[in-house]
C-alpha cells in the first residue's frame, strides 16, 4: 500500500505538508490546539496517534490541552511525521488530499536546492562576488542549501506562514533576496520570525553605503551573516549557485 501511496504523492508534496503542519504549531500561540485540529482532520485518535509516536496517549492529552509548555522541535517533528506515517499505513487518503492543497511558491522562488557537500560562508560570498557586511568572524560556518526569492513577488503573493517554506529541508542556508532596495525588510522578516536562516544576502544596492544601517543591525542582533552580492543580475545569481552545488 505504501508504494501506492508513494508515487500518487511527491516526496516533495510530503515534505512541503509535513513543514506546514509543523510551521503553523511553532507559529501558534497555542500549539496544542493546533496539534489537535491536526490529529482530528487526519481521523486519528489520541491513542492511535500516542502509539504511533512511541509515547503515552496521556503526554499527548497534555500537549493538546497545553497542560505542559510548548512542545520542542523534537516532539513537533515526532508528531508531524506519525501523523503522516499513521495515514499512509491506512491508505494516505488524508496526505494525498492535503499535500493537493499546498501552495505554489514559484511565483516567488527563483531557485532552490540543497548542496550536495555543505559550503563555507566564505565560498558562498566569493560565489556571488559578494561583501560581507555581518558576520565576518562566522565565514568557516558551514551551508547546506539556498533559496533565490524574488522580493517583490514574494512581497505580492506570499502569506505570512509561506515563509516557513522557503527553509527547504535545513534552515541552515543562504536566504538570497534579489529586487531589493535597501534591505531592511528580509531582515525585517527573519526578525519575526522563529526559525532563522544562517545567512542573508541581497541583490540590489550597488555598494555596502546603500544598505539600510537598520538591516545591519538586525542581522548582527540576530546572529545572522549578511552580504551583499555585486552580480549583475538574479540570473547571474542562480548560474554561479548551481556551479557549486
């Protein structure tokens, strides 16, 4: 049944699903309530789901009525992927009508992919003839992948938790933003929210004077590198990208 379900639904599709369940616990005020809309749109009980997590179906009760803290990342993961593997085992009706619903980012994606060795920060800013403006003592952090946003259209089409999905499967990669003025709102943006990017790097300015002081800021508040990239054109970005995957 699993093969069934596996080629009617994209790897892809499960993970884009399994990062909006995720994204909207960690973004919820009360991610137990969350959690349990989750469980009762997939038909699940709370011992169907508690032993399929490997955990007691009074730990979940707890969570779902935010009777314990926020759950961590750990526990969130545990439970996005039950979820998931709990339908599928019964056919994957639920995966396959949700993993329909998520949304398209192309609009706003120019590229997005996932190293193939991870980069130093360094490699990634001579990559992109860039200057790094935050977090020069950090250049021997290592990348796994990158996202190419179009600023403007992500600013048009995106919605709030579509943000979550531009991290791909580690949020330790560079966020590149093209179309950008000064730079102050992906900043802005990584301020809000609570899974951070390791680093940021704009296309548009055409020398570090241009760049919103305030960006700065944030990025080193943030503990996030910024660096600006001096190529001519998002294009340019994606081919220097895709020479060091």
């Amino acid at each position: 049944m699993q093969n069934v379900v596996d080629k009617e639904v994209s790897e892809t599709s499960r993970e884009i699903l399994m990062n909006r369940i995720a994204g909207e616990i960690i973004l919820s005020d009360s991610p137990g309530t969350v959690m349990k809309k989750w469980r009762q749109l997939f038909e699940l009980n709370q011992s169907e789901l508690a032993r399929q997590m490997g955990v007691s179906s009074s730990v979940l009760s707890d969570y779902e009525n935010n009777r314990r803290k926020s759950p961590g990342a750990g526990f969130i993961k545990k439970f996005v992927s039950a979820l998931i593997d709990a339908d599928i085992q019964r056919g994957g009706l639920h995966v396959k009508r949700f993993s329909i619903l998520h949304r398209d980012l192309s609009v706003a994606v120019l590229d997005m992919c996932e190293f193939r060795n991870p980069r130093s920060i360094r490699e990634i800013v001579e990559a992109l003839d860039g200057i790094l403006l935050v977090g020069k003592e950090w250049d021997n952090e290592l990348i796994y992948g990158y996202t190419v946003i179009d600023s403007l259209s992500a600013i048009k089409n995106l919605e709030a938790l579509d943000f979550l999905y531009l991290f791909g499967k580690n949020p330790d990669r560079v966020m590149i933003f093209t179309k950008v003025s000064r730079g102050r709102s992906p900043m802005v943006a990584v301020r809000l929210y609570p899974i951070k990017p390791k680093m940021i790097v704009i296309h548009g300015p055409r020398i570090p004077e241009e760049v919103d002081t305030f960006a700065l800021e944030l990025a080193e508040l943030e503990g996030v590198s910024f660096c600006l990239s001096l190529l001519k054109s998002p294009e340019e970005i994606v081919e220097r990208l895709r020479k060091i995957v």
